[in-house]
C-alpha cells in the first residue's frame, strides 16, 4: 500500500543535489527513496557545464588552503551571510570531492579563472569536471536522464565536452580533427544508433551525473519519475513525510529520518519571480530545463514555518532565443555568456550607453544589468551590436560564425526578429530604435579602446578571467576589437538565469531553519532549493553545484549520525 510505504530517507528532485544525498544515503546503508516531478531524471544539472567549484580540492598538489578561500570569499560578497555555513561549505566540499574520488569518479580539475580574479584568495584551479561517461552503462535508464540541450550539441545532434565546444565555435586550433573525431565516434557506434539518436557520450552535466547514477542504481535505489512534491506531512513538530502526486493520484509516503529538499530553484513560477526579484524577467527566459523548477518545495517550506534567505537573486546569465529547429512553435534559449565579451563587439542599453565590463562573469552581467534596468529602465533587454568581422568568427547566442551559419541560410523571417542587419551604424540604430547619436558615440569610444588596448570606462579585457574568453589573435586587448567592417548586426540579449540564488533558510549541519532560527526536525535542504552560502556572488566556475553537492553530502551525513545515535541509545 503506498499510505504505508516507508524510507529511512526521501529525497526530493534528482539533480546534482538529489542524486549526492540519494548515493550518500545508499552508501551509508540508509534505504532511499528519490522523488522527480520530471518525466526525466537529472534536473538542470545534467544540462549544465557539469563545472564544481571546489575550493582546497588537493585533487593535484597546490597551496590552495582553506584561509585563501576564505579570504577571497570574504572579499567577494557584499551582503550579509552565515558565517558558520560559508565555513562549512571549505571545509565540507574537499571532504565531498574524497568521497567521490574514493568511489572511482573520474574527476578532473579544470583550468577556469575564478570569477573576480583581482580580489585577493583569487586562483584559477578551483574547478572541477568530470570526465565523458559512457551513458549505456546506466543500461535502461539511458535515456531517461535529461540531456543536453541541443544547442550545445555540434550540429544539434553530437555531444561535445567544453574543450570541443570552445575549440570549434571559435574554430581554434585542432578544430577540424575535433570536429570529424565527434562525426566518426558517432556513426561508428552501430549498436547504439540502432536504438536510439542520443549520443551515449555522456559530456559535460550528463557526465557528471552517469557515474552517480550509475553508483546510485546499482544500490537498487528508485527514482520515482512524474512525482511531484506537494505537501511536507508534519507531525508534532517533525518532518515525517511527504504527500506526492503522481500521475493524478495524491499519497503520502513516509520517511524515517529525514527528508532532503533538492528541488532547485523557483525560476519557472512567474508569481514568485515578480514577488521576490527586483527585476523579475520572465520565466521563458530562463535557460534551465522548461516549466521543472516551479518552486513548490519552498512554499510547501515556508508553509510549515521555515525561513527563506537569498529569494531577490537569481544565477544571472545573457540569454537570446531562436526558434528550434525541426519543431514547430517552439523556441530555444541560448546562452550567450561568452559571445557578449568578444572583440569587434559592444553591449549597450536601450539609450545606446554602455553598462558593463562586457567580458566579466556571467552573473555579474546579469547583476549589472539588474542595475542598469533599475537606474535608467532602458535594459533587459540589451543590445548585443557587432560588425561583420564579429560575425564572421565568432557565435552570437544560436547565431554560428558566417563558415557554419552563413548570413544567406538565416531564414528571411528570422531577420528584424531575432537577429538585425544594416549596412551603417545609423540604419542599424534606426532598426533597434536606439538613438543614433549615442550609439555613434559608444561605437566610437569602442574603436579608440580597441587601438589602445585600454577601456576606461569598464576594463574590458583588463583581467585574466576577461581574456579567457578573448581572442588572442586580437592585439594589444584580445576582448577589444574595432566595430568598423559593415554590415553591422545586433541581437537583443535578455536577462536570463540558470536558476535562483535564493530558497530555505539552511544552517550549516543543512538543517532548514525556522524563523526564529531553531531547525525545523528531519527536514534539510540544498542545492538552489536553499538560500546560497554565497549570498548574491557567484565565485567561479561550478559555484552552484559545488555548493548543491556539498550540502546534499552534509545533509545525509547529519541524518545517518542522527540514525546511528538512536539506533545505539535504542
Ligand atoms: C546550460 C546550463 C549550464 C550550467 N552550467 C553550470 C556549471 O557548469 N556549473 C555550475 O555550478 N552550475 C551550472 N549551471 C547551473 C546549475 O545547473 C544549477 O544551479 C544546478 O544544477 C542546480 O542543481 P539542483 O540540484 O539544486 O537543482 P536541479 O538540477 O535543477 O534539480 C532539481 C530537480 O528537482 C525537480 N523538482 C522540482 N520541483 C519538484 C517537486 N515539487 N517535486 C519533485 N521534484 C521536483 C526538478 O524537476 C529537477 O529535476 C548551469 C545551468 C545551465 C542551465
């Protein structure tokens, strides 16, 4: 009978969050079970980049050290946060990385610049990814994890891990060896195409998340998909269960010694956005998987007395859309973190003024243009302006350089629509309704920084994590290069997220707390379900799932010492 069923733990959402307390749980010999609201299991995390920021990994030998991070995260946030949850989380998430090592995942730490390399503590050897995972090891469950989407597959279809990506949309060098390697493991892989399209070369999120659900799978544990939390069941004061539904049908199933929320963030519940954001945007902006994180966990929290922290942020990112291919009425979002900090290019607001170090971090383009939309209420969207030297070697959000995705096979329709063409500055200024003077005057500013090599206004290209993602044939400043080649093109660029940064109040055992700051029992969280224990930054490369996955590990690691001290006074 489902009224009856019981697990010593209930896990709530599979994403990275999810699948590490699910594994803890089971390796720890605690029974678990995972309920998903997806018809996939995976979450935004088998989307992603699959990056972890593990600061003092010791995975290679370095002087990281736990001071250094914390010194650099002291630098870094600038709203209040618990000081005892950011401690935890340097000293749990090396503990977190052993524990996977010591499950054989191939980890691989990877050379990413933290995102505010100037502030003291800074390194660029935090981040960690995992190698390519063969998805048929997860045998019938192959499918049915989340993909990635199809925008970061090589021609819509192939997978490609970053240094792929990265090689062949700038078409750097080795880029043709890259791109007929992926071709040839493809179609050379008979058995796997006589089942299905997908690529069983599980790359970046998905790679991250085969081996746990490899791991996770073998202990037997269930992963029930199309179930949907909807109420926590409280019993004289403790978490003791949750009621679902499934398929239409409404139980409860109870659970022994904790239930972990790992529901992600509220990024699709547009009644939340305008309620806690400053700048709310709009859900379909949202590059995370459509309509799956609604933030019903976190009412059903908040409904039972649990306190929120962090609910006005979100993980900020430049988003553009396009229609997708082959399907009718539906458009896909691209992000176009990297592409807006190019040369020969230049971001301005609908006055045609500047806003922001086009070249910096991803969020921190969000957050300025959070800003901008605030002081002048002429941003979100933006304006991505380019010339045709920009277009000829680089991406802009879906749009391939000119050698892939030339100008003739953009559909007519697509043009004056998602994407802008005009032989001057001023016809394209007029097609953007930008006013010309000021976009004039921005472009021309760009054309002196670029002889220069200086920006002044912003110090565009003035820093290591800028010139990461600059181009080094671009001289003296890889991210400065003139916007003089017509024609020129734009592309409006909107606030886009990969979730929020804000949810359940959580201690630093990821207890969610009460409003008077007592846990509440048996119930933790983590992952974008929970307020950040970063507060409003974004540190480096992996700086959501580092953190999802520390304190899903933290969490079960409570739980099963919780457990055993019952067990043993029992
Ligand atoms: C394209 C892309 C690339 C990214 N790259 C990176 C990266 O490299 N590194 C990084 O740190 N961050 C990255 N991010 C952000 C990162 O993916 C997310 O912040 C992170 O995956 C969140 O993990 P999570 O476990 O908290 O939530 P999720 O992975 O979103 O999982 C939450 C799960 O809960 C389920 N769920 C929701 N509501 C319910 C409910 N009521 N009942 C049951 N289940 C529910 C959802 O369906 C989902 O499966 C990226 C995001 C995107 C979109």
């Amino acid at each position: 009978m489902r009224e009856t069923e019981i697990h010593d733990v209930i896990v709530v959402g599979s994403g990275a969050a999810g699948a590490m307390a699910a594994l803890r749980a089971a390796e720890l010999g605690l029974s678990v079970l995972v309920v998903e609201k997806a018809h996939k299991y995976g979450g935004t995390s088998a989307t992603s980049g699959g990056v972890m920021w593990i600061p003092n990994h010791q995975l290679t030998p370095n002087d990281d050290s736990r001071e250094h991070a914390l010194e650099y995260l002291g630098q870094l946030i600038d709203v209040p946060v618990q000081r005892d949850r950011l401690e935890a989380y340097v000293d749990q998430a090396p503990q977190m990385i052993r524990f996977l090592k010591s499950l054989g995942v191939p980890l691989v730490p990877s050379a990413w610049t933290d995102y505010f390399p100037h502030l003291p503590g800074a390194r660029a050897d935090r981040s960690i990814v995992c190698d390519t995972f063969d998805g048929r090891e997860l045998g019938a469950k192959f499918t049915l994890m989340r993909e990635q989407y199809t925008r970061f597959k090589l021609l819509n279809r192939y997978s490609m891990d970053l240094p792929e990506f990265f090689s062949i949309s700038t078409r750097g060098k080795g880029w043709i060896q890259a791109f007929l390697k992926i071709l040839w493991r493809y179609w050379s892989d008979l058995g796997t195409r006589a089942l299905t399209k997908r690529d069983r070369r599980f790359t970046n999120g998905t790679a991250l998340m085969g081996p746990l659900y490899k791991r996770i799978f073998a202990h037997g544990v269930e992963v029930r998909l199309e179930t949907r939390l909807d109420e926590l069941v409280l019993e004289q004061g403790e978490v003791v269960g949750v009621t679902v539904s499934n398929f239409g049908r409404r139980y409860t199933i109870r659970a022994r010694h904790g239930v972990v929320l790992c529901a992600g963030g509220f990024e699709w519940n547009q009644e939340l956005r305008d309620r806690f954001l400053p700048v709310p945007g709009l859900t379909r902006h949202s590059s995370s998987p459509e309509d799956a994180n609604r933030g019903e966990t976190l009412i059903a929290g908040m409904k039972i007395g649990a306190a929120t922290e962090h609910t006005d942020d979100a993980w900020w990112i430049p988003t553009m859309h396009m229609p997708m291919p082959r399907a009718s009425n539906f458009e896909e979002i691209h992000q176009a973190a990297f592409d807006v900090g190019r040369p020969h290019s230049v971001c301005v607001n609908r006055n045609g003024d500047r806003f922001v170090d086009e070249a910096c971090g991803y969020d921190e383009f969000g957050e300025a243009m959070v800003a901008d939309q605030l002081k002048t209420g002429a941003n979100t969207p933006c304006w991505l302006v380019f010339d045709a030297t920009f277009r000829k070697n680089y991406t802009a959000g879906g749009f391939m350089p000119t050698l892939i995705m030339p100008d003739l096979v953009i559909p007519p329709d697509w043009w004056d629509h998602y994407i802008f063409r005009a032989p001057t500055i001023e016809g394209l200024a007029a097609k953007i309704h930008v006013p010309v003077d000021a976009l004039r005057r921005t472009i021309g500013n760009m054309n002196v920084y670029a002889q220069t090599g200086v920006d002044p206004q912003f110090g565009r290209g003035g820093n290591d994590y800028d010139r990461m993602f600059g181009d080094p044939a671009v001289s003296p400043n890889p991210c400065l290069g003139a916007i003089d080649t017509p024609p020129y093109y734009a592309v409006p660029i909107n606030l886009g997220d990969l979730g929020t940064k804000g949810g359940l109040k959580a201690d630093a055992r990821a207890r969610v707390i009460d409003s008077s700051g007592q846990p509440i029992p048996k119930l933790y969280v983590a992952g974008n379900n929970s307020g950040s224990p970063f507060g409003n930054r974004y540190p480096g490369a992996g700086g959501t799932i580092g953190p999802a996955m520390t304190f899903a590990f933290v969490a079960i690691n409570d739980i099963a010492e919780r457990s055993r001290a019952r067990a043993a006074s029992a």
